[in-house]
C-alpha cells in the first residue's frame, strides 16, 4: 500500500472501522495483527472492497449520528488504552472529549443495597466535587448512583457501554445516558453502532473501564460479578484497586470481601483512602475533600445511629440451595484445595478457572469454614474438626 494513503486519516479511519466490525466476540484476532494496514492489505481484493464498503457506510452512520470515532494516537483516544493488550481498534463518542483529568472507576453490584448505595453516593460525590472524573459502566445499582452522583454536583463522568451507541437502552439507562451528555459528559464504546450487549461484551467492556481509570474502586461485589474482572485487569494494568468492605454474611459482599481477602484490593473506610491512592500513583486531587453530604459515620458508629440511608434497604438474596453457598460452584475449587498452603494464584492454575472466580470461591469457602486462610495469604483445606456450616 502506498505511504501517502496510510497517512490519510479518512481512509486510516475507514481501516480501523472495518477492523472493529470483524474482531468481536471473545476470541481477540486483532491481537495476532502488526497493525490495521497491515492486517487490511492481507485480505484478498473481494474481501478488502467488502469491507470498506461497511466501513464507509458504518462511518456515514456515525456523521449523521453525531457520533465521533477516536483512533488509536488521536487526541481523543484515551492514553492508558496503551497499557491494554488489546487496545480497541476505535472508539466511537456520543458527548465531550474523555476528560483528562485524575478518573476513578466506581463499580460494584446491579442490586446494591441502601447501604452500598449510601457508599457509592457519598464516594462519588466527594470525588467528583474535587475535580475527579467518575468512570463506570452505566449499569442499574453501583453504576447509575456514581454517575448519578458526580452528575448533582456538575463533575464530570464517563459511561463505557457493552453494546453499540444506538442499540436502544432500557428507560431508566436511556435517561441517565441523555443527562450525562446535557452535563457534559461522555458515552463511549468500542462496539460498532447497532451491536446489541451481549454477555460476552461485558468483560471486554470491563478492560477499557479499568484502562481508563487511575483508580478503580468495587462496592458490593457477588461472588461472580463483571466487577470483579474488571478489578483483576486494573491489577494487570498495575492500577490501584479498593474495595469496601462489607457483612462478611451478605452474598452482595462476598466478591468485594474476597479481594480484600486475597491481597488484591486495599480496604476504602473513607474517601481520603481513594485520595491517598490518586496521590501514590501521582494523580493528585488539589484541595480539601468536601461534598460527602451527610457527615461521614466514624469508625465505631453503632447501626441504629446511622441516617436510614445508610442501612441495608434490601433483603438477603434467596438460598440457592441447602447445602451451603452456591455449592455446584464451589467444588470444583474445593478439589483443588488441599493440606498443603497454596495461594489463589496457584489453586486457579490448577483448577483452570478464572483468578477473579476463585477467589470469590476462597470467601464462600471460608465462610463454610471448609478452607482455611493461613500465613501468606495460602489456603488449606479444613479439617473435620473447623469445617462445618458458616453463616446462615
């Protein structure tokens, strides 16, 4: 291919479109490939005029929708999707410019209670008053409070979405997504248009919230939440993770308790712990922190003191069965889990399961008391006489 038509940026852009149309799903191809141009001149002709045929049109679609598509190098494309394995070949934005400013990701459960929502209001707000970018995912519970919340006190937010800019979102979504871009904010994916969300989309979506963040903080994680894959690809990206700590009885925080557990995420009492994590990794806020709303409970606070805000709003989620917690999903972690100490890192390994499920399986577990948390953040299998039933 000629060097003067590389450097065109509508056909460059054309490129990545037609890429971005051809790479989704789970199976990244795109990694294997040097670059778009590369990958492009490899097609044969037919294929080539194909695609640049939906690219052009998909590029057209975008125009009239107001929507902008950002390249990898462009001053839009935000810089720590470098740090990413498999950086997204476009992003396309509805809204202002990705902010540049110090960002934190609030993410956490789709059925958070009062308490986790308290949390999350309150955390968001503080940051967002002090300049802080608020990225999440859009989502009910967790994500719609932080957006929500940084949205009251005119901060900024960002919302990556698992599905394409004009799939049509749920009422309450679409509602939200509408405010966010009245105040200035940003709806970003790397999804082509019309793509519906699909299940597979949630963790490629994740990787981009944890990129796009200096910070990532969970709130009320389940013991399989997308929160936590995208917690794990923040400690591959060498980003700082939180997590509040919650009932160690309640299934909501079982995800979020077993980071803490694992050494993965450092414990959030406070929103100066978020500060103090900005500041180590050279993203400081400047001023007093402010905006916290109601005054925030003192370690010690008694329940019954606590603004009802603060209290859990929701019941337990129903037993899946009586034989312990989410017991077809635990054993097959439990087998891999024996007398001698082996971290979550080397029982995964073994189990072949995902790091993030593990160690959400490591906290039921435990809670069971049928493994044991043992020096060096090891685990071993219980004996009869400790293993029994855990919480109710």
């Amino acid at each position: 291919m000629d060097e003067s038509k590389k450097a065109e940026i509508p056909f460059d852009k054309e490129v990545h479109v037609a890429l971005a149309a051809v790479s989704r799903g789970p199976v990244r191809n795109r990694q294997h490939w040097l670059n778009p141009h590369t990958w492009f001149d490899s097609l044969p002709k037919v294929e080539q005029q194909r695609l640049m045929g939906l690219a052009v049109r998909e590029c057209e679609r975008a125009t009239q929708a107001g929507v902008s598509i950002e390249l990898p190098g462009c001053q839009g494309y935000p810089p720590g999707f470098s740090d990413l394995r498999n950086p997204p070949a476009v992003l396309y934005r509805l809204g202002a410019s990705i902010p540049r400013e110090p960002a934190v990701a609030v993410v956490g459960a789709r059925a958070a209670d009062g308490y986790g929502l308290a949390v999350t209001r309150r955390i968001s707000h503080a940051l967002a008053v002090r300049g802080a970018v608020i990225v999440s995912g859009g989502a009910k519970g967790v994500d719609q409070s932080a957006h929500g919340a940084a949205l009251d006190v005119n901060g900024k937010t960002v919302v990556f979405l698992g599905s394409g800019l004009r799939f049509r979102q749920s009422a309450d979504t679409t509602q939200l997504l509408d405010r966010i871009l009245r105040n200035g904010g940003a709806v970003v994916s790397e999804l082509p248009l019309d793509v519906p969300a699909l299940k597979h989309h949630f963790p490629e979506r994740n990787r981009l919230i944890a990129a796009a963040a200096d910070v990532i903080v969970v709130i009320q994680a389940a013991a399989r939440s997308g929160s936590l894959h995208t917690a794990y690809e923040a400690c591959r990206l060498k980003r700082p993770v939180l997590a509040v700590p919650g009932d160690v009885c309640y299934r909501l925080n079982i995800g979020s308790n077993g980071l803490l557990t694992a050494g993965v995420a450092q414990t959030l009492c406070h929103p100066d712990d978020v500060l103090a994590a900005l500041r180590r990794c050279g993203r400081p806020l400047i001023g007093p922190l402010q905006g916290c709303g109601e005054p925030w409970p003192e370690p010690g606070t008694r329940l019954e003191t606590l603004p009802p805000s603060w209290r859990k709003t929701q019941s337990l989620p129903p037993q899946r069965s009586d034989d312990g917690l989410w017991a077809s999903e635990m054993d097959p972690v439990l087998e891999f889990v024996d007398t001698e100490p082996r971290p979550a890192e080397e029982i995964a390994a073994r189990a072949r399961r995902p790091l993030p499920e593990v160690v959400a399986a490591l906290s039921v577990l435990q809670l069971e008391r049928r493994v044991l948390r043992v020096a060096g953040n090891r685990f071993v299998t219980a004996s009869p006489l400790t293993s029994g039933k855990g919480c109710a």
